[in-house]
C-alpha cells in the first residue's frame, strides 16, 4: 500500500480496529501473529452491564473491563473488522457528536454490507450491537463517576504499535521540516511555526478516532495556558494530510463542534514529516517541540486525560520552554 492512501485507509483499519487495546500509559504492540481471539459471550457481557459498582474505585474496574470486552469483540473477528474500516465509506457518522459508538460501527458496518456473507454480515452486526450495549454502560459510568474514564488504561488511546523519535526529557531530535497549509488554506511551515513559539505542543489525531476527539477540549485549554506562557498546540489530522478537501471540512466541522480555536496543519505525505505520521500506529500522539524545532522526550501516547498523561506532559514543556531560552 502506497503511503499516500496510509492516512485515510491503513490508519482507520488498524487504528479503529484496535479502539480498546491501550490497558497502560505507554504504547502496547499490536497482538502477536494474526491469531484471533475468541469472541465474548453474551452473558459475561450482560454481567458486567448489570453490575453496580459502589465507589469512584470500583467503577474505574468496571469501566477497563468493559473496554476490554470491546478489545475482544474486535480481536475476535480482525479479519472481517479490518475489511470493513478498509472499505469505510466518509460520510459515516463521525465520533464526537456524543453519539454511541456502537451506532457508529453499526453504520459502517452496513455501508460496507455488500463486501460480506451473510453470515460475515451478522457476525459483525451482533459485534457491533454488543459494542453499543457496552458503550451505553460506558456513558452510564461516566455520568455518575467522571473520573473513571480519565485513569490510566481507561481507552486514552487508539493504539496499536509505538511511534519512533523518543528520547530522554533532557535530549532532543530535529522534527522533520515541512511544508504546508493550515485547514483554512493559509501558508504554513515548520520553521516559522515552532520559532515563533517557545513550546509546540503538536497533537496528531483523525477524525473518528474517539479518544482523539474526546481530548480536543482538554488541548483548547491547554492552547490557553500555553498562549501565556508564549506557546501554543498545533492538530495535525492526519485524514487531511496532501490537503483532501472533503477530510479538511469533516475535521473543521469536527473542531467546531468542540470549539477549537488553535491551529490545525496539514502537509504532503511524500515529505519527511508526511513518512512520521504515516508511521504512527497510536493515536493520539502527542510531541512536545521547542522553538528551535527538537523533539523533547518521548511523545505522550494517548489522550491527554489523566494525572499521569498532564504531569508527563507539563514537564516536556517546561524542558522545552528552558530550551528555548538557551
């Protein structure tokens, strides 16, 4: 597959497929081999749902347990699921309207009907409907307990290998220069961007990837905090990489709806840049860059929403920031 068609195929295949796989902090590798896994049963999923958890403690548990089963509905099937985001048609409702995720798989599994058997096509519609039962306790969780879904391996990322150029805190890496556009068609480079910043905190995301967007709201604040301090967070959506007009209108309409008013880029895959993100596997990614254009530490895998994510973060800009005064 040529890199061109990585950002709008390869990534959505891999990286929806694997929506439930981010069980701690770091990057996990995607599951040895091609072996799939057998599917959840019915009544173990129902006994989860039932459950009543008492306290903010139990009802973290309850929460990674039901993604866990989301992971295994998927894992179970990864060849037919892997065909369906392969052939996912765009205009698909997107994640981030609050909607169930489960509605979301329904409809792409049903936009992509005509590619499966009938009993392939069932397989994947009890999947997904399964996924929309687990998503409405999820919902249900969440009202009653917020913070459960904002701890380590609560789903903050859609994940399936590590991303290279890491580092210690201390050390940096030159971010591969660019070229290229914000979403609203204005001229953007690399070297005017991070130099006029004394920390880029350059987020990469795609527009149907939950997390992604469930965290854009935490980096609008942060954009906030940063301004005052002089830095900023730039987006990178990663479907309106080479400028694909109708990928740049799904991600402003998205950024709207969750009021983002930083910067988002896009730029040319066939660049040095373009081959980094088309080597990302887990998303949200997040690099910290100081004003002379280095990469500082190890990129933040995963949404930006839990203690742990914010503290590895804030100290990444502030090693930035002190590089930049030097």
């Amino acid at each position: 597959m040529s890199v061109t068609k990585l950002p709008k195929i390869a990534k959505i295949a891999a990286a929806l497929m694997m929506s439930a796989l981010v069980l701690c902090l770091a990057a996990c590798s995607t599951p040895g081999g091609d072996k799939e896994k057998p599917a959840p049963d019915d009544a173990g999923i129902e006994a989860l749902i039932a459950e009543q958890p008492k306290n903010a403690e139990e009802a973290t548990d309850l929460y990674n347990r039901l993604m866990q089963k989301e992971n295994d509905i998927l894992s179970s099937d990864k060849s037919l699921w892997e065909k369906v985001f392969a052939g996912a048609n765009k205009d698909s409702s997107m994640i981030g309207d609050g909607s169930n995720y489960g509605d979301f798989l329904l409809a792409t599994v049903e936009g992509a009907k005509d590619t499966f058997s009938a009993d392939e096509f069932n397989v994947l519609k009890t999947g997904a409907e399964k996924i929309k039962k687990i998503e409405d306790k999820l919902a249900a969780l969440k009202k009653e307990f917020p913070d459960c879904a904002s701890t380590p391996g609560a789903g903050e990322s859609v994940d399936a290998a590590s991303a290279g150029m890491t580092g210690d805190a201390g050390k940096s890496t030159k971010f591969p220069s660019f070229k290229g556009k914000d979403l609203d068609g204005n001229d953007v480079s690399s070297d005017e961007l991070f130099s006029k910043s004394k920390v880029t905190v350059m987020n990469f995301w795609f527009t149907s990837c939950k997390p992604c967007v469930e965290e854009l709201g935490e980096l609008e604040a942060l954009n906030k905090k940063l301004a005052e301090k002089g830095g900023q967070v730039v987006g990178v959506n990663s479907f309106t990489l080479d400028g694909n007009q109708g990928e740049i209108s799904d991600a402003k309409d998205v950024l709207s709806k969750k009021g983002v008013t930083y910067k988002n880029v896009w730029f040319n895959t066939d660049g040095d840049a373009g081959k980094l993100v088309s080597g990302l596997f887990s998303f949200p990614t997040t690099y910290v860059i100081d004003s002379n254009g280095n990469v500082v530490g190890d990129p933040i895998v995963g949404a930006i929403t839990s203690a742990a994510q914010r503290e590895a973060l804030d100290r990444l800009i502030d090693q930035a920031i002190a590089n930049s005064a030097k």
